[in-house]
C-alpha cells in the first residue's frame, strides 16, 4: 500500500514544483534529487562525487536506492556502487564516490545512468524530485598506435624484399620506420608501390612479390594476403563490394595487362579483366572504374573506362602520352598526363585534361608546353596541385588556364600529396640512403617539418581516427 501510494505521489511533484515556481512559496513536498558537478568524464578521472540533495532537513535518516544502468559495466569500466545511500537527520545531502576504471582497450563511449528508485524514512513520506537520474558520459583516452597520422610507404630497393612503411604522428614529432615488419614479424616483400584503404583495411600492393598484403589500417596486424593472380601489379581501388588492381602482365608482352578482380573475404583473384597495354592508377566513382594507361613497358594515352556491375570494358577515353595521376573533385575527373620525355626520342606535351563524368567525355584540356612534363596530381578542396621541373604548382579547379608561376620551389619529390592545407612529399634522396619527408605549410608556403624516414619513400597516406 505504501508502495502504491509512494508512486502516486511521486508522478506529482514535477506538478507541485510547476505550481510554485513563479512565486516564493516552499514546495509542498519534500523531495530528495541525485545530481554531479559534470556530465562528461575521461576514462580514469575521478573519484566523480554522486550528490543526493534534500529541499530540507528531516528528523530521521532516509535511505535512499538507486539502480546504476547503461552500457558501462561494473568492475571493467567502473567500480560498484552499493546501490543505497544514508541521508542522515538534520542534513540535506550525502555524496557517494564513482570511481572510473582504466584500461588499455579501444573503445566507444559508454554511459553511466543513476536513477532514484525508492526512499525510505520509516515515517514520514518523501519523494522523488524532478532531478531523479544523472546520466555520465565515459570517453576513451585510448588510441590504436597507427591512428590520426600518416603512412609513408617505402618501395625499398628492387629484388631488395626491403619495402616497408613508416607511421608519422599527426603533429610531425615522431616517425616510426618498418611498422609491418615489426607488428606481424615479417617482412612486408620486395618493391611496395601502392596503397589504399576499404573500410578499417589497408591493402598494399606489393609489386615484385606479386602480391596485395592486407591489414588492419589502425594495427597493422596482418588480415590475409593476396598471393595469386597477379602479375606486376600497380594500384587497387574497389567498387561493388570487390577489389580492383591494375597489372603490367609480362614486360615482353604488350597484350596480356589486364585488371584483376579481388574476392575481398577469401583474398582471392576470382576473374580478371583484359585492358590496353599499362595500366596504372585506378579510381572509382561508385560502381565505375578509371583506369589510366601510362604504358607500362611502353606508352599509352588512353584512360579505361570499367563497369564494376558487369566488368566490362567500355569505351576508351583519350587523353595524352602517358597520364600519370588522377583524381575526382566533385562530378568530373581531373587526368594529368607527362607527356614523352625527351629520352624516348619523341617528346611531347603535358597535359590536363577535365573529364564529365556525367558523358564520360573530355570537357576541358590545359596544354603544357613540348617541354613541360607535370606529375603527382593532388587535390584539396577545390585546389589542383602537381609537381614540375621541380616545384610545386595549384591551380583552382575553375581556373581558365594554367598556373604562370609556381608556389614552392626548389623540391624535386619522388612522389607528394596535399591534406588539410599541407603538402607532403617525399624525396628518395640517393636511393641508397634514407629518404625524407617534407611537409609544407600551403596558406604560406613555409617548409613546417623535414622527417627523415626510410628507404626509397614512395607514397603518402593520411590515416585519420578510428570510428566505431
């Protein structure tokens, strides 16, 4: 009976409170409340204080319970709570210690919720106030090691089996060199050329050894490893729930390239698709591939054009001698080609070309001069930036023409990216010795870190933060 009647009258306090807040009458009622001086915690802090607070002082002791819910869990992220609290006579709170577990785990943030469910004076009634639950959030102050930095990736020397990466911390105070070779004990293999990442997975592709080598992007723990199939493979990019590499097939022979389609549970090859001689870089735009032609062996001036619903091949787009790099900016696909050098004995232009993706047809060409051969196209935001004769120049995506002068000069990179108003680009020093990366500031052009890596520096990747 008094249960049922505790109840009742518990559903009309909130009413009670309404009714006298405008004016400076006491409440009619006497209620007890929970409350904390935060909401959010990191794992670790404390002790949080649990305040149980009185509108007035009662002349016997009130035990009050209370439930503790939510995702966390007692005696792995918290200690447990007794569930009950004494509010002894002639005072108006009582505080209890919520103490916050640490550990090593990386984790989502969990919840703590305490909530008033009875009290007790043993004679006269008390009830629950409007403040009757606290929900706490605990935020994770753990990290994967590889999280919120950058990857550069080391070819290493040919038939050398020394490829390796390396992981910069976001804030360029610390590089750590060979990190596949130290996580999975083993040697990452011989010539790493590329890398991209699907989902919580990187996959490196590993041109000598023939193979994709597949890890966790935050671990780098080894997940499996693509050992077949592949014959001097180049670039990966993946649509339609499948991974696509681009391979140079046998150097003798000008027919056999082709694209091999990856089977991304069993690490398998399960078909491949014949292109042109020389295909390289690869993206996809949802479930269509682009896959430039540089030449391999050879020469060649056409990007491919792959349906990943059906792979097949369709028409060819024509571009210029050799297109090197590739990126997509909003609906079009921007192709910067380098042109013959000279050493070929039939040099020609540089070129970037703008292709509709909407027609899959080139809507804007900007030549070079015979001379002129740009490389390592990059992008951030609505910037287009690429490396020639050794400096960096950025043109602006809607740009009538090309840049007349350049940004930064002086830098002869193997290979660069942009992220987040910075350029990164690696040199490949003597290619005996170790190589470096150089970061550059973009609102100034100012140079903010020189890092020395490891061996043969190729690529850079940008690894942000783990997402649950």
């Amino acid at each position: 009976m008094r249960n049922n009647r505790f109840f009742l009258m518990a559903n009309l306090v909130v009413l009670l409170f309404t009714a006298c807040s405008d004016d400076d009458d006491q409440p009619l009622v006497d209620v007890i409340e929970v409350s904390t001086t935060e909401d959010t915690y990191g794992e670790g802090d404390g002790p949080v204080t649990i305040t149980f607070t009185a509108n007035t002082a009662f002349e016997n002791d009130v035990t009050i319970t209370y439930e503790v819910t939510g995702t966390a869990v007692a005696g792995e992220d918290y200690e447990a709570l007794p569930g009950t609290a004494v509010l002894t006579s002639g005072t108006t709170s009582v505080t209890q210690n919520l103490t916050l577990l640490e550990d090593e785990e990386v984790e989502p943030s969990k919840q703590i919720v305490i909530t008033i469910t009875a009290l007790d004076s043993g004679v006269q009634d008390i009830f629950i106030g409007p403040q009757k639950e606290v929900s706490l959030t605990i935020t994770d102050n753990d990290s994967f090691p590889f999280e919120n930095g950058i990857l550069v990736l080391h070819e290493g020397n040919f038939f050398g089996g020394n490829a390796s990466v390396s992981f910069v911390t976001e804030d360029l105070t610390m590089v750590t060199n060979g990190i596949f070779d130290e996580v999975n004990d083993e040697a990452l293999g011989d010539t790493a050329q590329s890398m991209a990442f699907n989902g919580d997975l990187a996959y490196i592709v590993v041109n000598n050894s023939q193979t994709v080598e597949v890890v966790d992007r935050y671990t780098f723990e080894s997940e499996g490893t693509v050992e077949s199939g592949l014959l001097n493979p180049r670039y990966i990019a993946f649509a339609n729930g499948k991974g696509y590499v681009t391979n140079w097939g046998d150097g003798s022979n000008p027919d056999d390239d082709y694209v091999a389609v990856i089977d991304l549970q069993s690490y398998s090859v399960e078909l491949t698709i014949s292109v042109p001689e020389g295909p390289e870089w690869i993206v996809a735009n949802e479930n269509t591939l682009y896959v430039a032609h540089q030449g391999g062996f050879g020469q060649n001036n056409i990007v491919s054009v792959i349906d990943a619903t059906t792979n097949t091949v369709g028409t060819p787009i024509t571009v210029a001698d050799r297109p090197n790099s590739m990126q997509l900016v909003n609906d079009d696909l921007w192709v910067l080609s380098g042109g013959n050098p000279a050493w070929t004995g039939n040099e020609t232009a540089g070129q970037l070309d703008k292709i509709d993706l909407t027609t899959n047809t080139v809507e804007t060409t900007f030549t070079f001069a015979d001379t002129e051969h740009p490389n390592y196209l990059s992008v951030d935001g609505d910037n287009l930036y690429y490396a020639m004769g050794g400096s960096i120049f950025m043109m602006d995506v809607s740009d009538a023409s090309l840049p007349i002068s350049a940004e930064i000069t002086g830098v002869f990179f193997y290979n660069m990216s942009v992220n987040d108003g910075r350029l990164y680009g690696v040199d490949a020093k003597d290619f005996i010795s170790a190589g470096s990366l150089e970061v550059y500031d973009l609102s100034d052009n100012s140079l903010l870190e020189s890092l020395e890596v490891s061996l043969i520096p190729g690529a850079v990747y940008f690894n942000g933060s783990f997402e649950f």
